[in-house]
C-alpha cells in the first residue's frame, strides 16, 4: 500500500512537468534558400501545438538588416506596409493557405532588393504563452547563369527519317552560377498535346529513362551522352512510329539546401527538331490465283515481294498452308522459309529457292487431295544497326491463293446378288456384293463396303434406309443401331469371301428383315503420310427380300365352369386358346381382373393377378393378400386349355375376369419370338348378399388445441341393415393426414390397427407422440399428444370391414373413407415467453447491482480523493458574493 500512494503522488506532478513542456511551435524551412533572380519564390510555414482555434493566422515581416518591414497578414488586411502595398495589390506577393495550421509566401519575380531575412509569426491562441510564435529564414538572391541551346546553326530543325533509321539531337546548357549548382537534362518528345520524358541525366549523375522508354534503353536503343562544351547529345536507333514528333531539351538548376537535400532554383527549355518517320511500304502478292492440280503432279507458286525501302536491307520470307481462308497465321502450318540470311529450311517434297531479289518459287512435287487448300506467304523486311544486329522495320503477309487438288479415281462397278433367299420365317438369307470391271486400282487402292436396309411400303411414304454394317480403311467392322444386338448375338454374320466379294448372312431371316437391301463400295487412296482418305463410292442396285405370309390369327374364349357360388368357395374358370397360321405356337397367359371403381386398393381398375409363359414358369404379379398366397393358382390342362382357381373367395374379389394370352414360335437360335396377342370374353364374379352396410365418421370435442396439449380424434363406425355379433366383425383402421387447409398435397400415413389389435406407427421428426386404440367395438380413438405446429391439417381414418360367414369364412369388404377433420393448433403465447422474461428480468438485475457496486467501490477507494486534490491544484472556484 505504501508504495502505491508513492506511485499516485508522482503521477500530477508528471503531468505538471508535460504541461510546460508543451507549447506552440512555428517552422519555417532551414536557411539560407538560394533563388534565382526573376523566378518564383514559396516559403512554407507552419504552426503546431497550440491551443486554440484549428485555424491558425499568420503574419510575414522582412528585413534586410535590422528593422523588419510588415509584409502581408492572413487575419489583417491593413498589416501590408506602405512600400509593399503595391506589389501585393497586384498579387505579386500573396499568401497561399495549404492547410488549418499552414501557409506559404509567394514572391513573383523575385529581385536582388528582395534578399534578406524573413520572419513568419502566429497572434497567440492560447491560455498560456508557451514556446515560440516566430521564425526567422535567410532568402539569397543570385543572378541568372544558366543558358540553354540548340544547334549552332538554327534553333530547330526538321528531319524526315524511314522506319529503323538512327538520329541523334544535340543540347547545349551551362550555367556561371557563383553558387555550387548542379544541371539536370531531359530529353523530351511532344506528339500530341503533352510532352513525355524520354531520358534524363539527373543532378545526381544518374540516367532515367521515360514512362514507355525502359526497354528501349536497357538495349541501347536510346542513349544520352555528354560531349566537349557542355553538350548534351540523344540517340535513338531503331526508330518508329512513335518516334515521331517536336523534341526539346529541357534543363533545370539545383542547389544542395542547408538541410543537405536538393532543392529545384530555375527551369529552361528549349525546342531542337521535329522528326517525321516514314512508314516502310512493301507489298506481298502470289502471282497465281486459283490453281487446279491433278494429283501426283507438281504444284509450282511464286512469291513477288515489292518496297521503296534503299539502302541496307535483307528480306525475310514464309510459305503458309491453311484449310480455310479465314484462319489466322496461329493456325495455319508453316511449309517452308527463307531468313534474312538466305537459309532455306528443309523438306524433301518441298522446295524454296530464290529466283532473283523480290521473287520466291515454291514447289511442291507429287501433290495429293491432302495438298488441297489455301497458299499464302508472309515477307518480312530487316535493316542493319549500329551494332550489328538487325531490326525488322516492315512484315505483310499476301492475299490467300485457292489450290485444289484433283484426285485419280479408279474406275469399277458393284454387282449385289441373293445367293440364299427365304421362302418362309426363320430361313436363312444370305446376299454378295461383287466388284467387277476394276481399272487403274492398284496397290495404293483398296476397297471397303457398307450394307443398308430400307424397309418397303405399300404407299408412296418416302423411308430413310438404315445402315446396317460399315468397314473403315483398315477393315474395321463398325455396326449400326439396327443390326448391332443381332450380330453379336451371332444371327447376322458380315464377311470378306475373297478381295472382290463381300457378303451379308441372316441366320434366321423374320418378317421385319422384309424389304430392300443394297451395298455401297468405297475405293480408298493412300497419301504421302501412309494415311487412307476415301477417293469414290459406288452404289449397287437394291435386292428385295420378300416372301407371301397370310395373318396370325389367335381366339381366346373364356368359360366359368360353376354358374353360381357363394362367398368363401371355390372359383374356377378355363381359357381354349385356337390359333391360326402359326407354326408350332405356344402360349403365355395372364389372368386379370377389373374391380369396381369404388374399390381404393386398385383405382386404375384393372389388376394383374397370376401369369403362366411359354414355358410353363408360374408367377404372382399383383396379388398382394398375404393370407392367400396359395389362393389363386393357374395351370396348363391341355396344349391350348389353361384353368384358373381362386380359392376361399371373399365379397373384394369380386369383379370381370379375363384371360390375356400371347402366341410364341420358334425363332432363330433357339429363341421364342412373339407372334400375335389375344383376349378373353369376361367372366363376372358377382355376390349376392344382403349383409350389413358399415359408415364411418371422424368426431373431436376440440379440434382446435394449443401446442403441447393432448388431441382426441375417434374414428366411429355405424352400421345399417342386418345386426353382426361383436365376435362376427372386424376391423383394420389407418389414419391419415393431409398437411394442408386444401385436400391438395398427398396424404400421410399416422398409424394403423389391424383386425387383430397390431398398431403400426409411421416415423415421425417432431417430437410430438401418438397412440391408437379400440374403445369399443365400434369405435377407435387416435391421441397427439404433445402437439406441435406440424401436427395441424385434415385428419381421416379409413376402415376395412371383416365379416365372419355362417360357414367361417372371414370376408373382406370394402374399404371406407371417413370424411376428414381439420385440427388446428395455435401458440401459447404467454407460455412461449415467460421463460425468457423471467431470465432477461434476472440477469437485468444482477448487472444493475453489479454496476453499482463497482461504482461504489471505485468512487470510495480508487478515484475519489485523486480527484479532489487535481481540481484544488488546477482550478480556483469564484464566491457566488464576488460574481
């Protein structure tokens, strides 16, 4: 504790010993400043720390020995003494405000009568006088000594150069300065409205080269050298376009300043030439337009290069091909060329040479198709430097020249011939395409085929052929969509019997292979690369494929075999199936049955129930009754009789019944191919009963509940006409929700209760629960409990009545839809906020108290006395008697 009371003492008088410390500040630069008679002069000055108004008013004086005069005021317009006034009327000498806290003092013209001291100082703002309010600078005015020319004998000239052509530009400047001075040169280009830097030797003895102009002086394209008598000498090599312009020398003088930097004193410019650049013509043209060349002969193009370039120079030249006019020199392939040295690059079936100055001969010998294409040549012009190197000053590129190239067919015939044709389903075809007369084919030629297949129409309708098969140049078997399945499954076979003969087998032809067929050979060429390109197809003629067949014919009667049965027996009916010009037919059968529209199971109204193939295989196809898997069965009584039982039958099944039978024959490979479908006369199974008719209805003594109470839904049912025992009814009870106020979205399965007292629930992701349960014979009730705002919707049960017979017999009747109820659950609002109140109302109070006591506890032993005794020292407080 004691030594912290040591600690807190000495804190006022630290502050004590920064407050007089602290005080205002005016700066002026470091002097003395050396100006140039007749130029501008500006004299910064600046105040800071001080108290007070941000802006800050200034007041200059000058002297030239001892008595300052009053020279001009920012805040006093009659501060400006008498010899003064005029000069400061005409604004040769003003103040010019850079900042709240800043001026400075512009002096035009500055002549020898204006050298001597001069004094900047600030009227006091503040509470205290502290620091300083004035500062003094030392101005010397020198006489001017720099001078700056051009040649000696004009002040500019004019030049007109070519492109890639050197100059050079000379400047003198010196100056008699009595001060120690240094120059700074600037060579400078005008080709606008602005004048940009091009290179500077600076003050320092250092080369800058211009915004643009790096490059070009790291090459030595661009130099500044000094010469005898103070010149300045520019080279520029290489020249173009932007070359051109009004060049002038700009130098300025610079003195080392008390504070050691470098200060800017005078600037003078003076303008040497105006340089125009020439542009380089040259002109590229093939002296040849469109050329047509019959294969394996020679292609001969001339380039003519024309220019008004004299002197030095060497040109360049490149023979492009490209495939399209429109592509650019990127894309196109680069044959042969030239350089500036007469080096040809090399190729054994193309050659360069070079005719005379302006003339290059390409040739290319043994042309083929591959050669067809657009020609095109490029000449580039290339000038000597200084150095020896070389610069490229021009480049154009001719006008494309079209070069088609004609290719030697050879000459032949194609002959295509049935050697197999079928008289009947399921026979082989087989058809050769033979090539005949062949001329001029030799080794360089080969043959390939492609089979086709157009279908025929008894109409004028117009049918696209189908390829079947395809060969490539190297013999590669390429299928089409209609043939593919069957030829790798081995039913279509495609063969090469000798070099002149392809041929096409159909092991078992159906009658989809009816119609047209031909063949088309294609003659294919090889080119310099050892590459294949077609050159010629020939097209056969078509050979029809076609034999008489008379209508499958198929009928299916269906007969009931007990005329009247009641609910629980036996039914039975057969199917006789007869057919027509059909070989050796089996049959496949499908039993279905159309329920009434009123039953939900099967709103379509026609249900798959039992099928039988060819072969014999049983299969249940939409018989979904669990209890009577083995209650419906089907089976083969004769070749063409098939019987049909449903055992136990129940009031559900009844309906029209039907037999849908299918006609097989034997296809190629052992496989079965559809023939001709049938169907059956319906048989009707009606019950005649008068049993009891069931209603279901859906009751809530409060539909409309709160989140997380209990919701009551019962399902009950009533029922009209004949009185059951409760042990000779049952029932299976689903629920279902719809989400919405309109019956519009799909429904939702809750839960259900089979006739056997099983509850099923469907998963659910709130955390609401839900119960089902039979409180009576008649009636079931289904709770939420828990209820959340997804719960709310149509809600609807659906019942499915059993009935026990007089012989046993449960039966199934019906399904019965209740219409559905709303539930509605709403927020407890009071409930849903009285939680977070209570907490914010909590943690409110318990942050009120502990600021509090941090207050307290701050004011009683941290702050209170400190306080105290600062206001003592700081301040003395006035008698309300002596206000």
């Amino acid at each position: 504790m004691g030594h912290r009371g040591e600690r807190a003492s000495c804190l006022p008088l630290l502050l004590l010993l920064l407050a007089f410390c602290r005080g205002r500040v005016v700066r002026v630069p470091k002097g003395p400043l050396i100006r140039v008679m007749g130029t501008e002069v500006v004299i910064p000055c600046n105040v800071s720390d001080y108290d007070g108004p941000s802006e800050q008013n200034f007041d200059w004086e000058f002297s030239r020995e001892t008595d300052f005069v009053r020279i001009v005021s920012t805040w006093d317009s009659t501060f400006t003494s008498e010899e003064y006034q005029k000069r400061v009327g005409h604004g040769d000498i003003k103040l010019r405000r850079s900042s709240n806290d800043a001026v400075e003092l512009v002096i035009r013209n500055i002549q020898p009568t204006d050298q001597g001291r001069y004094k900047c100082s600030t009227p006091s703002t503040d509470a205290t006088v502290q620091g300083n309010y004035d500062a003094e600078v030392q101005v010397k005015v020198i006489s001017d000594g720099l001078s700056v020319s051009g040649s000696k004998a004009r002040s500019s000239v004019s030049l007109r150069l070519s492109e890639g052509d050197s100059f050079k530009l000379r400047c003198s400047a010196i100056t008699t300065s009595p001060e120690h001075t240094h120059l700074h040169v600037t060579w400078q280009i005008k080709g606008g409205s602005t004048w940009r830097d091009i290179l500077s030797l600076t003050h320092e003895g250092k080369f800058h080269p211009g915004p643009g102009y790096e490059e070009r002086y790291r090459n030595g394209d661009i130099r500044l050298d000094t010469g005898a008598n103070d010149t300045y000498r520019l080279s520029v090599s290489q020249a173009s376009s932007v070359d051109g312009g009004v060049y002038r020398c700009l130098v300025s003088e610079w003195v080392r300043g008390a504070d050691s930097s470098w200060q800017k004193i005078q600037e003078k410019s003076v303008e040497i030439a105006s340089v125009a650049i020439q542009r380089t013509a040259l002109d590229v043209v093939i002296s040849t337009s469109n050329v047509s060349v019959t294969e394996r002969d020679s292609l001969d193009l001339t380039c003519n290069i024309t220019t008004d370039r004299n002197g030095i120079f060497q040109a360049e030249v490149l023979w492009y091909f490209s495939a399209s006019p429109d592509d650019t020199l990127s894309d196109a392939q680069v044959l042969l060329s030239v350089d500036r040295d007469s080096v040809v690059s090399d190729s054994t079936l193309i050659s360069l040479s070079h005719v005379d100055r302006n003339s290059y001969r390409l040739l290319v010998r043994e042309v083929d198709v591959e050669d067809s294409g657009y020609y095109f040549c490029q000449a580039a012009v290339w000038v000597p430097l200084h150095n020896g190197s070389w610069h490229k000053v021009v480049e154009r590129t001719s006008a494309p020249v079209s070069v088609v190239v004609t290719a030697l067919e050879p000459d032949y015939e194609v002959f295509l011939n049935a050697s197999k044709t079928p008289k009947f389903s399921d026979d082989p075809t087989e058809l050769n395409c033979r090539i005949t007369n062949a001329q001029d084919t030799e080794a360089n030629i080969r043959f390939t085929v492609s089979w086709y297949y157009r279908q025929r129409l008894r109409s004028d309708d117009v049918v696209t052929e189908e390829l079947l098969a395809t060969m490539d140049a190297d013999w590669t078997l390429l299928l089409g969509d209609r043939s593919r399945e069957r030829t790798q499954n081995g039913e279509i076979i495609f063969s090469k019997k000798t070099a002149d003969i392809f041929s096409l087998r159909i092991q078992w032809t159906s009658e989809s292979d009816r119609g047209d067929y031909f063949c088309v050979i294609s003659a294919w060429s090889r080119h310099r690369n050892n590459s294949w390109v077609k050159s010629k197809d020939v097209t056969s003629a078509s050979v029809s494929i076609f034999w008489a067949t008379q209508d499958y014919t198929l009928t299916v009667e269906a007969v009931k075999l007990k005329p009247f049965f009641v609910a629980g027996h036996t039914f039975e009916m057969t199917c006789k199936v007869s057919s027509k010009n059909i070989k050796t037919p089996r049959y496949s059968v499908l039993i279905t049955a159309e329920k009434p529209l009123t039953d939900q199971s099967n709103p379509n109204g026609t249900t798959r129930i039992i099928s039988l193939n060819q072969d014999s295989v049983v299969r249940l196809e939409d018989w979904t009754d669990q209890t009577r898997v083995d209650g419906v069965v089907l089976e083969k009584v004769q070749e063409n009789e098939f019987r049909y039982r449903m055992y136990q039958t129940q009031i559900s099944d009844a309906g029209l019944y039907r037999c849908v039978v299918t006609a097989w024959s034997p296809g190629g490979g052992g496989m079965w191919r559809e023939a001709v479908n049938g169907l059956s006369n319906p048989i009707q199974i009606d019950f005649q009963t008068s049993g009891p008719v069931f209603n279901v209805s859906v009751h809530s003594d409060n539909p409309t509940i709160y989140q997380g109470e209990l919701a009551d839904l019962l399902c009950i049912v009533t029922m009209e006409g004949m009185a059951l025992e409760p042990d000779d009814m049952s029932f299976d009870v689903s629920w279902f929700a719809v989400r919405s106020f309109a019956l519009d979205r799909e429904p939702v399965l809750l839960a259900s209760l089979d006739r056997r007292g099983i509850v099923m629930q469907s998963r659910r992701n709130g955390s609401s629960d839900l119960s089902l349960e039979r409180i009576s014979p008649l009636e079931f009730r289904l709770r939420v409990h828990g209820c959340e705002d997804h719960d709310f919707g149509n809600h609807y049960c659906v019942v499915t009545p059993w009935v026990r017979s007089a012989t046993g017999v449960w039966q199934r009747e019906p399904d019965i839809k209740a219409k559905p109820i709303f539930l509605s659950v709403k927020m407890d609002v009071l409930n849903a906020f009285k939680y977070p109140l209570l907490i914010g109302i909590g943690l409110a109070t318990v942050i009120g108290l502990l600021s509090c006591l941090i207050g307290y506890c701050s004011s009683r032993w941290c702050c209170k006395k400190e306080v105290q005794e600062t206001r003592r020292e700081r301040r003395r407080l006035m008698s309300m008697e002596m206000d």
